[in-house]
C-alpha cells in the first residue's frame, strides 16, 4: 500500500516499467482507501484519477512556428551565444 495515512495525497508520474507491465492496482487500491492522486506524463486511462497532460506535438509546434516568426521578422535582435 502506498499510504498509511500521514499524507493528503500523492502528485506522481508513473514509471515506464508500471505501463509496461500493465498493472495498476496499488494505485487503484489507494484511491480506493481515499487517498487522493494527481497523475502527471504517464496517465493510465483505466485510473479514476484527476490527470494533468498536455499535448507535446502541438506545443512543439507552435514554439517552432513562434521563434520562425520572431527570426523572420527580427533577425538583427538574435544573437549566437
């Protein structure tokens, strides 16, 4: 079990071996006993669990699209560092 009560709940990325294998009961079992999780990166669609993810090719986009433009149209304020 991965509470004993001292603590308000867990913020947490789940490891790559967990997805791997597939198993997620430890996490079931403590939300179940009413310990809280906010799952970050790695978000198992089959826990019942409040979840922050963003999307990583959108966002990688629109920062390529972002500094094109601001070297398009202010190529004399970069420098080389």
């Amino acid at each position: 079990m991965l509470s004993n009560g001292s603590i308000d709940g867990f913020l947490l990325s789940m490891a790559k071996e967990t997805e791997l294998k597939d198993n997620y009961n430890h996490f079931k079992q403590t939300i179940e006993n009413g310990t809280p999780i906010v799952m970050f990166d790695r978000v198992p669609t089959s826990i019942a669990c409040d979840k922050v993810v963003t999307d990583n090719i959108t966002s990688a986009s629109n920062t390529v699209e972002y500094l094109s433009l601001i070297h398009i149209s202010e190529p004399t304020r970069l420098r080389r560092i």
